[in-house]
C-alpha cells in the first residue's frame, strides 16, 4: 500500500493547502476530527470537478468510476485516498450519499450540456452544484433542521451563481459554457456574439446587473445562517455571506462589465471584509465598524 493511500488524513491536508484560497482558514477552530471532516468533504468535492473540467480523456467515464468509489467509501471498502478519508467522515457523521451523487450529477451535466435556456433549469442546476456543499458542511457541524439548510441553500445558490457572472468571459473561452439563461438574454436582447466582444455594450451590462441583484438577493436571504451556527464556525459562514456580497459590489463597481476584466474584491478588500465580519461576529452589539 502506497503511503498516501496508508495515510487518507495526510492526502486530503495537502488537497486543502494546495488550495488554501478556496479552503476556509478560520475552520481551523473546529474541533481536530471536524477539521478532519472538512478536509475531507473539501477533496471530494475538489476530485469531482477537477473530473469534470480539467480531465483529459472520456470525463462521463471518469465520474462513473469516481461514484463507484463513492459507493466503496459507504461501503468502507475505497480506493482513492481522498475517499478513504471520506470514509471515515461519512461513518462519524452519518452522512447520507444524496449530496454527494447531486455533485457528480452536476458534472455530468456540465458534460451534456453547455447552454441553458431558463432561470429554474439554472437553479435546478445549482441544487446540484453549490447547495449538496453547504448542506455537508452542517452535517459535519452537526445540523440538519430545515430552517439552517434553507438559509445555507440560498447562500450557495447566491455564491455560484455571482461566481457565473463574474466568470462570464473564462467560461465562454476556456470550457465554451454560458451560463446566462437564454430567456434573461432574449429579454435584454443579448446575443451570444455580443459576448464576444472585448468591453460588455449596454444590454450586456443591463442582463448582468439583473442576474447580479439575483445572487445578492439570495446571499442577504442566507446571512442570517451566520448568527446561528456555534462560534468556531461562525466566522466562516459570514465570510461566505460577506464574499459574495463584497463580490456583487465589485462587479457593480466595473460597470457590470465583466467581460473587459473578471471583477474581484483584490487582497486588500478580502483583507477589509474579514475586518468587518470580525469586529461583527466578535462586538455584534456595536454596530458597524467604520471604514
């Protein structure tokens, strides 16, 4: 046996470092086997995209074998380190396969279909995509009323779907995906060539301000997921909240033209927004800090 695959825990530590920007630091606070948990879920989720986008070869192939280890790892019996890892967060935290089947789902979507015509096939989408993960990283925190699921399903809704609209022109380019529903651009009379172009013309900007105040709504709709989680994530979770948010505003500040450049908050806002959720989650009788 390899030593990766002697040690899953070692394997999915690296899988986080190596992609710190996306793993939360401050989930660090947690108890060490809900960060192990963490860790793990963050490397599934990380296997099955990375099979979706990047891999060479037949990728729809490629996740079957990925959910056939999947069942392994309900079994106790995988192959994969990362999913011998996950084993063990699947038995400590009794967590069921749906949300992990909804994210391989997601893929194979993404491999039969480039193109989508209405808003609800794009959040029927995202039920696939981005809601599974919030719901795995309650169960890992020991929450699964519906009232928390509902407020962590409209965040990561919220989340993805900025992320599209922040990603418009590399989407396009690199994996020939558009994710603006076609009804939404036939109501601001967007074609896929205006698309093309260099700077976003005024119907551009106007379709992407629409979808952008879609993702705020739903991201001030989870927010208060924040105030009702334990303390050691509960900075975490208005990071969620806040990034997104802080990410509609930096669209908004580009004119909601986000094919001339992809908008984001730059380290100097991240380093300001988690400021601000600090001072909240820490003083959160105090009002708002000043800038």
């Amino acid at each position: 046996m390899s030593a990766a695959v002697s040690d899953p825990q070692a394997t999915v530590r690296r899988i986080a470092r190596r992609h710190d920007e996306n793993f939360p630091v401050v989930f660090r606070l947690l108890p060490a086997d809900q960060r192990e948990d963490m860790r793990a879920i963050y490397a599934y989720c990380r296997g099955v995209d990375d099979l979706g986008d990047e891999a060479p070869g037949d990728r729809l192939a490629l996740l079957d074998g990925w959910q056939r280890d999947l069942e392994r790892a309900f079994d106790g019996t995988p192959e994969d380190p990362r999913m011998a890892a996950l084993a063990v967060a699947i038995r400590r935290r009794s967590l069921e396969p749906e949300p992990f089947l909804r994210l391989i789902e997601a893929n194979r979507m993404d491999q039969r279909r480039s193109r989508w015509d209405t808003y609800a096939e794009l959040l029927h989408y995202c039920e696939h995509s981005a809601t599974p993960v919030g719901r795995l990283v309650l169960a890992v925190l020991g929450y699964r009323d519906t009232g928390r699921v509902a407020l962590s399903d409209a965040t990561c809704t919220g989340l993805q779907l900025v992320n599209f609209w922040q990603d418009i022109r590399r989407d396009r380019d690199d994996r020939d995906r558009i994710y603006l529903p076609r009804e939404d651009m036939e109501r601001y009379r967007v074609s896929e060539d205006d698309l093309q172009a260099p700077r976003a013309a005024a119907p551009v900007r106007g379709l992407v301000a629409f979808e952008v105040a879609r993702a705020r709504a739903l991201l001030e709709e989870g927010a208060p997921l924040g105030g009702l989680v334990g303390w050691r994530a509960r900075l975490d979770m208005r990071m969620f909240s806040a990034g997104g948010l802080a990410l509609c505003d930096a669209i908004a500040r580009q004119g909601y033209d986000t094919l001339r450049g992809r908008p984001a908050p730059g380290r100097a806002g991240r380093a300001t927004i988690g400021a601000r959720v600090l001072w909240r989650t820490v003083w959160p009788g105090r009002g708002r800090m000043r800038a």
